[in-house]
C-alpha cells in the first residue's frame, strides 16, 4: 500500500487570527489524534495531494518533531465557494486497535453474461471496514468472470482475511443487467408457447 509522507510544523498559535495567517501562506492546520496524545501542526497544502485527491485509499506518514507517525485521513473540510482545503484531521495507527476506513472496490475479469449483451453495474464503489493496521489494503478486489445474466455478486461473495465488512453480507456489490433485447425475447418465447 502507498503511503504519503507529510511533514508539518508544530502549531504555536491557535484561534481564528493564527488560522488565517497560515491558510493565506498556503498550508493546512490539521490535527492528529487516537494515539498517546492529540497533536496540533500544520503543513504545506500541497502535502495532501496524493493522499486526498484520489480515488485510491493510502497512509499517511506524518514527521513532526523528529518523529513519524503512521496515520489515515479521518475528515476533511473544504470552503463550500472556493472548495479549498480548510483542514485535516488524522488518525494514528496504532498497532492492536482496529480502524474503520473506506477502501474501493475494484472489479476485474469478464463477465460470462457479457458475451450474451449485459451489463456489469457495480452497486458499491466503495466498501467501509474495520481491520487492525497491519491488515489495511489499498483496496477490494472482486472477481466478476462467472457473474451470468440475473447474477448478483453480494458481501458475503467477497474472500477477504481478517476485515470485517460494516455492511451486511446480503447487500449486493455488482450484478449482472439482462438487456432489453434479452427480456422481449424471452417474453415473445414465453407467448409462443
């Protein structure tokens, strides 16, 4: 999995005035909390390029005072008219306590169903879990190749170790569209006989 290092500066001021102040320079105000303590810092906006504009989920490796910290992004706010980031919050990784994140879901393969005219839609794009840090993946990948016409791929399909899905097994991630040509000759066969 790719991680993104991001080095911040401690933060000496806060408020409004000092949170003005650095935005204008073009950094982020951010915090870092779940581990021993919470911490304020702030770093260049540029820093979270890779980590927030991106369909991908990745770690991020925050320096701060001579140390390193293993965290995910937790939240962001962006001004709702300019739509530029106004903060970030990070969670610590920290070894034996599980973490919630939202991964994508990726299909691969060919659908049996499509050489006969389906259509593959994927229901979920994106899937929440829960699972310890060193059991963090980029994503989920779906193997969709014996996915027939009418078939619908669920949760409980997906062969994952030690993640815990945050949705039931039954709700459906892809399935199999039957085309319109598909229906009405089943329909005109039906009425044949």
């Amino acid at each position: 999995m790719e991680t993104v290092v991001v080095t911040g500066t401690p933060r000496t001021e806060l408020g409004k005035k000092a949170t003005r102040a650095l935005r204008k320079e073009g950094n982020v105000p951010c915090s870092l909390y779940g581990g021993a303590e919470t911490l304020t810092f702030f770093a260049p906006v540029t820093a979270f390029k890779r980590l927030i504009y991106t369909p991908e989920f990745r770690l991020a490796e925050v320096q701060l005072n001579g140390k390193s910290y293993k965290a995910i992004v937790k939240d962001t706010q962006f001004d709702p008219v300019k739509d530029e980031l106004l903060h970030v919050d990070l969670q610590e990784l920290v070894d034996n306590v599980p973490v919630k994140v939202s991964v994508p879901l990726n299909l691969k393969g060919t659908a049996k169903g499509s050489a006969v005219g389906g259509k593959v839609e994927q229901v979920q794009r994106r899937l929440n879990i829960l699972a310890l840090p060193k059991d963090l993946v980029s994503g989920i990948e779906l193997d969709i190749t014996e996915l027939d016409l009418g078939g619908i791929l669920r949760i409980s399909d997906l062969k994952t170790e030690n993640i815990k899905y945050l949705l039931s097994g039954s709700n459906p991630v892809a399935r199999m569209a039957v085309p319109r040509a598909a229906k009405e000759a089943a329909a005109a066969e039906g009425k044949k006989k």
